[in-house]
C-alpha cells in the first residue's frame, strides 16, 4: 500500500510538471502568434562607409497580388534575383541591425539594390563574374521565416563570419507565421526536389562545390535533399558537397538516423551545432509528441556516427530569438567558432568531434 501511494504520488507529482510545462509552452505559442507586425526589407540609398553583401536569392515563392513580395503560396518552379544588403558601419556582430523609425543605412540594414534574372543561368553567370570562387555558401531557412529575415540573416552572417563564398538564400515557401509549423513541414516535402536542382545547377562545372547551412527545419529540408540525390543516383551531386552544417535543427533523431543511413557517407565535415536552451525546438518537441528535438539532445555522444561532429554551443546562448541562433547571434559563439574554424585551417586537421563551448574558450571532448 505504502509503495502504492509513493508511486502514486510520483505519477502526480510528474502529471503537475508535465501540465506545467504544457501551459509554459502553450504561453509562449501565443506570444509569438501574438507578435504579428514582421519587420520587412527596405530600400534606403546606400552609406559610403557601410558593407554591401550580395544575396543571391532563388525561392519557390509566388509574387502575391498586394504587391511585389514573395509570398507564402506554393507554386511550381524557382524564382531567381539578386539583392545587394548594405550592412551599416556601425554593426555590432551577432545582430541585425533593424530600422527603428526612418531607415537610415548609416544604421540599419537596407536593400540597396534588386535584380531579378530570367533563370538559373542568368543568376550563375552573374555570381561567376562577381565572385570568381568555386566554392558557394547555401542557406536553408528554417520554420516561421519570411523572405526578408532570410535575406538579412545571411547578409549578417556573411558579414559576421566573412566566409569568402558567395551566397545563396534557398527561399522555400515558409508560412512565417509560428501557427505554420504543420504547413512548412509540408513544405519541407515539397520543396526538397527543386533544393536538388539548385544544387545540381551550382556545381555544374568541374570543380563546383557547396557548402551547405541548415537552420531549424532547414535542415531537416537539406537531409531530404541530400537523401533525394542519394536515392536517385545523383552521387555527382553528393561528391560536390564541400560540407554541411545543421544549425539547431528541428529534426526527430530517430529520422536523422534513418536519413543519414540512406545518404551514406556523409560530406565532410559535417557538423550539428545544438543548445539545451533553445526555447524554439522545446516547442517543437511538445508540437510533435513531446521528444527531444536533435538541436536540443542533452548528451552529444546520442549522435553515434563517426563522421559527424556535434558542438554544444549551450554555454554561450545569450536569450536572444529564444536561444534558436547562438551560433550567429551570441557574439561570444561567433568570436569562439571563427577561432575554430581558423585553427581547423592552419593545421589542417578539421574538427574535434563534440566540442562542447565554454566561455571564453572552447573545450574540445572526445568520446
């Protein structure tokens, strides 16, 4: 009887914790759907001391009628333009720079250009005479997203982390509202072919590479692309993924695996950067079922294969956009992964697996 009332009143005990949670979850769902005005790009004439950082763009949204925007319909085909971001001179690092009033480039981030292309070929031939690399930067936004957020994170991160690449938004047709977590999951399904095209399009030369960052549900968007390309025999394609980054996704681990399993081996380096904090994916987790999302497993070692590499950036969540970017909006994240990366360059020997970042250095751990 005596155990029987103990185990009872565990039971209770973790039902209270569990509704607790439920309701802490439910507030901040409403908070965000509470939070409607969504702050758009705009064009500004340009600041001689600011940064210009050209964002190729090439997105499934279709033009609404209200005006030229993107949109959240899903129509057939890409959509291709390039828009020149002026970063202000006085950007602080890990920050967007949003226009408090009238839009100043002296100050904030602004459109200071626009050029939409014909096609695929008129956009490459435009970054191969811009940026004579062969190597480019592809980004795959996350759940909740408007065009113009993506447009300026990836302008703040190719500022931030000055990667040399030129860089391309993969704009998939996101609702951008918090209460959209099902249809951009749809989305992600029905995006992922036209994702391999992009790719396929990038690398058509010898010698072509990408690079591939996935944020939140974009990167459960990249592992189906990549596991498309792998079904379909596209092994070219899979050869010319120079690497793949996997910032805070929004992926069940168990689908991870499976995911992981049919792409084979995996384009190295592969990394997975997760936060324990990261408010935005604990929501997701209740969304779905209540299981941890993989950007917020609490021991790196759950990731078992050989060839990926998980960095514990929970250290170093600073409570902006609910802990959801640590790697691109804590400055501290930003100082200790550039020294990262510099250090894996100069000695050539790429990435410690699970480095787990503590202020102000990292500390690498081994398995």
């Amino acid at each position: 009887m005596e155990m029987a009332a103990r185990r009872g009143g565990g039971e209770a005990a973790a039902c209270k914790r569990r509704s607790r949670i439920t309701l802490a979850l439910c507030a901040l769902l409403l908070t965000l759907s509470a939070c409607s005005e969504r702050m758009t790009a705009e064009r500004a004439a340009p600041h001689p001391d600011a940064q210009i950082q050209p964002i190729y763009v090439a997105t499934e949204r279709e033009l609404d009628q209200t005006g030229p925007i993107f949109g959240l319909k899903r129509p057939s085909g890409l959509k291709y333009f390039r828009t020149d971001i002026s970063v202000p001179p006085s950007h602080q690092i890990g920050v967007i720079e949003w226009p408090e009033g009238r839009t100043d480039a002296a100050s904030d981030f602004v459109v200071t250009g626009t050029q939409v292309f014909d096609g695929p070929g008129q956009m490459l031939g435009d970054i191969r005479r811009t940026e004579p690399g062969r190597e480019t930067l592809v980004f795959i936004h996350g759940y909740n997203n408007t065009l113009s957020e993506s447009m300026y994170r990836l302008a703040q991160i190719q500022t931030d982390f000055a990667t040399g690449m030129p860089a391309v938004l993969f704009s998939w047709p996101s609702a951008g509202d918090p209460r959209g977590y099902i249809y951009d999951r749809d989305s992600v399904l029905f995006a992922r072919d036209d994702l391999v095209t992009l790719l396929d399009r990038l690398t058509a030369r010898p010698g072509d590479k990408v690079f591939l960052l996935g944020h939140s549900m974009g990167s459960h968007l990249t592992m189906e692309a990549l596991r498309q390309a792998k079904l379909s025999g596209n092994t070219r394609l899979l050869s010319r993924v120079s690497g793949v980054t996997l910032m805070s996704p929004d992926i069940d681990p168990d689908l991870f695996d499976r995911q992981a399993e049919v792409i084979g081996k995996l384009p190295q380096p592969f990394l997975i950067f997760i936060s324990k904090q990261d408010r935005a994916l604990s929501l997701a987790g209740f969304i779905t079922g209540s299981k941890a999302r993989l950007g917020v497993i609490d021991e790196a070692e759950k990731v078992t294969r050989p060839d990926v590499t998980v960095i514990d950036f929970t250290e170093l969540a600073d409570g902006n956009s609910l802990n959801h970017f640590v790697p691109v909006t804590s400055p501290a994240a930003i100082r200790v992964l550039n020294g990262i990366i510099s250090q894996a360059g100069r000695e050539g020997t790429g990435f410690l697996r699970d480095m787990a970042l503590k202020l102000p250095s990292a500390r690498a751990v081994r398995p």
